[in-house]
C-alpha cells in the first residue's frame, strides 16, 4: 500500500508518497513519469512521519541550504536504477556530475569496462525521488542542462538556487514538434 500526501514549492506543488515506512516517491506534479511507480489505490496520509521528515528536507533545501540529513527512502526498481540511485546521492549539494562519470562508476562497481552512458540517462531521467535523489544535479558531457523530467527551466533554477554557476552550461533547444515549430 502506498499513502501520498502534497508539499508546496516555490516551483509548484509536489507529491510525496511512501509506504508508511519510507519515502518511494517525490515528484513535480505534472512531470514527465509522475506517480509512476505507485499503484491507483494509494490514500492520502499527510501526517506519516517520513512525510513530516520530507517536508522539513524540502522546506530547508528550498531556504538554499543543505538539510543535512536524508529522510528514510527506498528507491523501488531493478539493481541497477539503485545502484544509479546511490551514485547520484553522493553528488555533493551545489555540485554536479556528468551521465558519462555516472556510468563509469556503474562499470567500476560491477567490474565492466564500460556502462552506457545512455543507460544512465534512462535511470536518471525516471528517478523517482527528485531532489533528494539529485537527479537534476546530472549533466550532460558537453555541459547542457537536458534530461530533467521536470523541466530543463525546473533544473537550471535548483542548480542556481544550490549556487552552481549556470552561467558557462548550456540550455538545449527546444524539440522540433514535427510541425516545424519548437515547444
């Protein structure tokens, strides 16, 4: 059984869920593979305790501080997708990595001489616990802000409040929707 409960952001509302004990999910509502990993029975239970611990992480990250602590999570999925869990909470508050070094410490810890990089980006992309698992500290090699499911706008804006100077990154543009137009 999964419970949710909803937390305000300066970048609109979010949607926490957990399964009584920790969180195993936390995402923009709206977002590219929002609530995708809990199922359509889930019950809002606003006063679970890892949502109380979610909410005061949340309230300091949003401050400009590191919280300095991590509220109880379980990140659901195969091996892999935790194990690239794991490496992008090591990811220093106000730092940033790259899906290429992401995936050379996935080969390093599994004993193979390369990972893709691209496997990696799948992983991150669909991180189930955003923020926390800092997913939007992911960068592309060539230093462009892509493959953040809240939105590239979403992600540049938490880089800058962690104090990382977006200034040198780079902003993709904007997909081309087929009709010669740009989203």
């Amino acid at each position: 059984m999964h419970y949710l409960s909803h937390y305000e952001s300066p970048l609109g509302a979010m949607t926490m869920a957990g399964d009584g004990e920790y969180l195993t999910g936390l995402w923009f509502d709206g977002q590219k593979y929002d609530r995708s990993t809990i199922s359509d029975d889930a019950a809002v239970q606003p006063l679970l305790p890892v949502f109380t611990q979610t909410a005061q992480w949340l309230d300091t990250y949003f401050k400009g501080s590191d919280p300095g602590f991590t509220p109880p999570i379980s990140v659901e999925g195969s091996d892999f997708k935790k194990m690239v869990s794991s490496i992008m909470l090591s990811i220093p508050f106000g730092a940033t990595s790259t899906y290429a070094r992401i995936a050379a410490e996935v080969a390093c810890r599994t004993s193979r001489e390369q990972m893709s990089a691209q496997a990696v980006g799948g992983a991150v992309g669909r991180n189930p616990i955003v923020l926390i698992v800092p997913c939007h500290r992911v960068l592309a090699s060539d230093g462009s802000l892509r493959g953040y499911a809240g939105g590239v706008d979403r992600k540049e804006w938490l880089l800058k409040m962690e104090g990382v100077n977006v200034s040198g990154l780079l902003t993709p543009p904007a997909a081309d929707d087929g009709g010669g137009r740009r989203e």
